[in-house]
C-alpha cells in the first residue's frame, strides 16, 4: 500500500510538473492516437528551409506500444494530457502506476541549437525528468517504474533518443 501511495504521489507530481514546463497560447486538440503508434506523415509539417513549422506535434505518435509496454508493462496504450502550447502523452500500467510522460514543446519554446548541460543534451531534474531540445522545442520525458533512485534515466536516455529520430 505505501509503495502505490508513493507512486501515486509521484505521478501527480509529473502532471503538474509537466503542465507548467511550457507557456504558450496554443491549444491541442487532444485527438485520441491511432493504435499504430508509429509517427503519421502529418505529426510535424516541415518549412522549405526543414526546420518544424508551427504545426502541433501529436506526442502520442512518437513512441510505439511496443517501446513503451516492455518499459511499464500492460498500460492505456497513451493518451493526450496536455497542456496549454504543448502536446503532452501518457501511458500509464493502471495496475503498478508505472508511466511514461512525454511532453513536445511548441516551436520557439528553445533556442534552436540550445542544448542542456548533460550526456547527449539530456538534463535530469527532480522526479527524473528529463529535459532536451529538438530543434527549438523545449521537451521533456519522464519513465516513471522506481521512485526511489536513478534506474529509469538509461530507458529515458534510449527513448529520448527515439523521439529525436521522429520529430
């Protein structure tokens, strides 16, 4: 019971986290994903010059079922949860409360080429949220399986890494 209640805890702390990560003035729509996961041809609208328009990213397309289940097991197969100016996606295991959060900012939300102090332009805060920039999207990814020390930071690295390839 204590471990649920501090899961719990803990994935509240995420949500609110994530919903103050960004500030802008656009809305997503919030569109349930198809359950191909894989990024449509629609997910990011590319300018003449390659770099992301001001199109919203659907983060729920980013990762695939069978990158997120092997993380947290059995879960919601994702779901919008986001927040003003950002498309934010979470998979949760209903029954361990075990998650994986994945925010994409708005285009200008970084400077583009920015990139943050730690290996491979991750930086980790509080709750083992990390935080990286994709062109100038300011970003975070949070894996959310042990709530007592660092263990998630190499499954967030590898799909952090996977979200870059995508966007």
């Amino acid at each position: 019971m204590k471990r649920s209640s501090l899961a719990a805890v803990s994935l509240v702390f995420l949500l609110v986290s994530t919903v103050a990560a960004c500030g802008s003035e656009d809305t997503d729509t919030g569109a349930q994903a198809p359950d191909d996961r894989a990024p449509s041809a629609s997910a990011v609208k590319e300018t003449d010059a390659g770099a992301a328009s001001a199109e919203t990213v659907d983060a729920c397309t980013l990762l695939k079922a069978a990158e997120i289940t092997p993380v947290i097991g059995k879960n919601d197969g994702g779901r919008p949860d986001g927040g003003v100016g950002e498309s934010v996606c979470l998979w949760e295991n209903p029954d361990t409360y075990h998650s994986v959060t994945l925010s994409i900012g708005s285009p200008g939300t970084a400077v583009p080429g920015q990139s943050s102090a730690g290996s491979d332009n991750i930086e980790f805060g509080s709750g083992n949220m990390a935080e990286f920039v994709v062109g100038d999207r300011a970003c975070t990814l949070q894996v959310v399986t042990s709530v007592t020390d660092e263990s998630d930071r190499p499954t967030a690295e590898k799909l952090i890494g996977l979200v870059r390839t995508r966007l």
